[in-house]
C-alpha cells in the first residue's frame, strides 16, 4: 500500500523551500543509518533524459540534490521548470522512483507558479532503500501528467 501526503507550498521566492510534508512508504525495506557521520549531499545538473513527447508543455525536473539525515532518512530537494498558465494547467507534482519506477516518495504542489520559475520544493522524510544506488526524479503537469525531463541522481549515504 503507498500513502501520499499533501500540504500547500508557499512564497514567491524561487530559493524558498517548503519542507514540511511527509514521505510516502513503501512496502520496500526501510533503511537505516549505522554511521554516525555527519549525513551525506548529493546534487546533479546532469543532462536530463529526453521529454517523452517534444513539447515545451510538461513540467521539467533541472537539478535535485538528496541530503541523508543521521535517522537514516532523505530529504530531497528538486528544482522544476514548467509552463504554467495558472490552475488551468500547471506543475502539481514531482515524485522519487526507485528501481523499477516504484514510487518512494511524492510531493504535491498545491498551486500553480506561474510567476517562479523555475522553483524548489522539499520533500522530508523519504526511506531509500539501503541496495538502490540511484533514483529518478520526474516532475508532473496537471494536464499531460509525466512527461518532462527527469533526473537520476546517484544515492550516496554517509
């Protein structure tokens, strides 16, 4: 069973980070931290695979960065460019998928930001399995659902 959880993201600032939703779980392994390491970055403005359609309409996920807490956890950062017009059409959400596209976390976007773009939001919280080594992040529309640019970024715990 997967669970999503919801809350608004705010500010007209592009750099504000809204941080305050939960992951979703999974019925994969939860990971857990043996390290008493200070927690870990990764960030990547790799080349993004190619749309799936050729069209400036989807949301494009540009650069994400995942920061592992000390209770083993990931916050996950992504920054996400779209055409948004407004509540007709808009980025409404971006997702963290492990192997085998198995969605490990999801972060609702409330609102449109027609006027920041591009724009960062946080997702807190997510449980990346200890075996995967990479996860996809791609980036949602509220009219042509997944379709944009994604990033893979390679996990690397403390």
């Amino acid at each position: 069973m997967v669970l999503f959880a919801a809350a608004a993201c705010g500010g007209d600032d592009a750099a504000v980070r809204d941080d305050a939703l939960s992951p979703v779980s999974s019925t994969m392994a939860t990971a857990s931290s043996t390290s008493t390491a200070a927690p870990a970055a990764t960030s990547t403005t790799a080349e993004p695979r190619a749309p799936v359609i050729g069209t400036d309409e989807c949301a494009h996920v540009i650069e994400a960065e995942i920061e592992f807490r000390d209770d083993g956890l990931a916050d996950v950062s992504a920054t996400v460019r779209s055409a948004d017009t407004g509540w007709e059409k808009y980025a409404d959400a971006w997702v963290v998928r492990g192997p085998e596209g198995v969605v490990l976390g999801e972060r609702v976007l409330a609102h449109p930001h027609e006027t920041e773009q591009p724009f960062i939001r946080s997702l807190r919280g997510v449980s990346i399995p200890e075996d995967v080594t990479e996860v996809e992040i791609a980036a949602r529309d509220s009219v042509v659902g997944f379709c944009g640019d994604t990033l893979t970024v390679a996990v690397e715990r403390p």
